[in-house]
C-alpha cells in the first residue's frame, strides 16, 4: 500500500521505472569507466550520480510501499557508491548514519565526514549500539538539526519531537534541491520522509504509536 500522500500507486510505479533505467544507464558508464582505466576522478563523478539516484529510488521505494528487504537492497548500493568517495557531505553522512539505524545494517563506511556532534552520535550508536557522549555540542547546521539533538540529549519527549517534524523539519529544509519537489511537473518528487527523525526516535526507544499519522515521520521503520 503506498505510503505517501502526495502522489498515487500509478506515479511511483513510472518514477521507479524511469528510475531504474537511470540506474542501469550510468552504471554501464562506470563499468566502462572501470574497463577503460579512466581516472578516478571520472569513476568518482559517476559514482556521485549513482548515489544520488540510488538514495533517491530508497525514498521513491519507502513511499510506495515497499518492505525492508527492497530497501536494503538500495541502502546497500548507495553505500556502495558512497564508499568510493574520499569523504562524506553533511547529507551522504546524515543518510548513511540515518538509514543504518533504522534497518539495523553495519555499513562498513569509515570514510571522514564532517565533524558535528549530532552526526557522531549517529555513527556510534549505528556502529556499536552507543550515542556517543557528547561535552561540547557542535552543530553544523543548528537551524535544522538542534530539535534532533536537544531530544537524543533527553531534553524533548517524543511528543516534542512528533511537534517539532510536523511543523518545522520541512520548512526548515526550504534550501535543499527536493523541497516542493511534488509541485513540479518534471517527475523529480519521490517523497518527504524525515528519515534522521525516526532515527533519533528509534535511539530514545520511543514507540511507533508516538508517531501514528504524524506527516513526514516515516513510521514503518520504527516498528519491530
């Protein structure tokens, strides 16, 4: 049954396909790349389209409807493009360390990323079960991110958090490439899903009940 509100069964069924045809095409590309010894910046450039696409089809997959098996199988094809990459962006490292916790996937990435406190508590408690404990917090991006933190630090319950996704997360996302996306006539909306706060949720143990109907909060990763 298709979980997103915003567009029907028959819309992502031709975003998936368009979709994977997008996939196939650019990683013939890199295998070409790959055979032809071309230099790693180009396998790289190509690599950073891949992972694009594929996290895109994850989101695209979610809202359709999809189980856990099909997402992991896309989680672990972007990780694998995200893997060839010398570093991680804010965002690659906010998906990676988002995604892990709620399928409960090791992913093996131990490529730099940049230093925040919210995302370090991400990656430890995706790597070993533990948020790190944080002194000093240091948010890249506060303005977007500190709600999340301020709740991992048990200073918002899950009703505070259920609030703070409904009315604020994706206003405060008006900057990124995807928002209003499912207003465009060009097919590129593949859904809104606040991935990180249903991490956060996962890690404070709060219930998937907390977040019955709560818009954005993607709450079949929260059930058992």
């Amino acid at each position: 049954m298709v979980r997103d509100t915003r567009k029907n069964q028959a819309y992502f069924e031709e975003y998936i396909a368009k979709q994977e045809k997008r996939i196939s095409k650019f990683q013939q590309t890199m295998e070409q790349l790959t055979q032809s010894g071309a230099e790693r910046g180009k396998i790289q450039l190509c690599c950073i389209y891949l992972e694009k696409l594929c996290w895109d089809m994850l989101v695209a997959q979610y809202s359709i409807g999809s189980g856990k098996d099909t997402l992991e199988k896309w989680f672990t094809q972007y990780c694998g493009y995200v893997r060839v990459k010398d570093s991680l962006t804010y965002n690659e490292a906010l998906n990676v360390f988002s995604m892990a916790i709620l399928l409960e996937r090791s992913t093996g990435i131990t490529v730099p990323h940049p230093e925040d406190s919210f995302l370090d508590v991400l990656e430890s408690y995706g790597r070993d079960g533990v948020p790190a404990r944080v002194d000093t917090a240091e948010l890249a991006f506060p303005k977007i991110f500190q709600a999340f933190f301020r709740c991992l630090q048990g200073e918002l319950d899950a009703g505070e958090l259920r609030d703070y996704i409904e009315n604020k997360w994706y206003p405060s996302n008006r900057e990124e490439a995807w928002y209003d996306s499912d207003k465009r006539s060009k097919g590129t909306y593949c859904g809104y899903w606040c991935f990180v706060g249903a991490a956060v949720a996962k890690i404070q143990g709060f219930q998937a009940e907390d977040f019955e109907g709560c818009v954005y909060f993607p709450v079949d990763l929260l059930r058992d």
